[in-house]
C-alpha cells in the first residue's frame, strides 16, 4: 500500500511528472529542473507552452497537486504548512520491504550462534563432571 507516504524533494529528484501549485500554476519537473508550463489549444488540441524554469527545491514548498503520466492526482497538500502525501497507489513511491527478510537472516544468525553456545555449555559441563568423578 502505497497510500499516505510523505514526498520529498529528493523523490522528485528522480521522476518526470507535472504539478500543480497553490497559485494554480503549472510545471513539469524532470529532475532537478521545473519548467513552468500554460495549456493552449491548436485547431482542437491541446498544446503545451513552456515560459519559465526553476530549480525544483524552490518551488517544493509551493506544490499542492502532484500527477502521474495519465493526469491522475497521486499527491496532495492540504495547506502550505502540510507535508505532500500520496493519496493512491503508484509507481513513483513505493515501500520496499528488503528490512524484513534481512531482519530474518539476522534472527537465523543469531540463532545458530545461540545453539553452538549451548552446545559447547553442555559438552563443557559434561566434561567436568566426567574428569571430577
């Protein structure tokens, strides 16, 4: 589930989406570059006019829509203090569980050490007894 994770400037880093701003503005980022964008139609169809560019830190705090590919809104702001968070499952941000299967071989590790110890507890009591008698 890919709902309610937190955006970042550097998970933007790496992505090419388009944005909406809280002035209404939009811009495309592609990486680390924004570039500011108006929609006007030719003979029926939408065309996109670029007019502005900005790094994307300095326009991060001002995002409140973030889209995917197909223009569906996949994070939102609420207000300009909030933190961007994903509102649907995506491509973009994912949660990656690698932590729970090397938490596993860990606990394995740790187990087969537990039990050598053990081993060598009794077969050292074993001898002392042996060596006393």
């Amino acid at each position: 589930m890919t709902k309610g994770l937190a955006v970042y400037v550097k998970n933007l880093a790496r992505i090419k989406t388009t944005v909406q701003l809280f002035n209404t503005q939009h811009w495309m980022i592609e990486g680390e570059n924004a570039y500011r964008y108006t929609t006007l139609f030719e003979k029926g169809k939408p065309k996109k006019i670029f007019f502005g560019a900005a790094k994307t830190e300095t326009i991060f705090p001002q995002i409140k829509l973030l889209f995917d590919q197909k223009e569906r809104v996949i994070a939102q702001r609420l207000n300009s203090n909030g933190r961007l968070i994903t509102t649907r499952e995506n491509k973009y941000f994912k949660v990656r569980n690698h932590r729970a299967e090397r938490a596993l071989e860990v606990y394995a590790l740790i187990t087969a050490i537990e039990e050598k110890e053990y081993e060598e507890m009794i077969q050292n009591y074993w001898y002392q007894e042996r060596k006393r008698a």
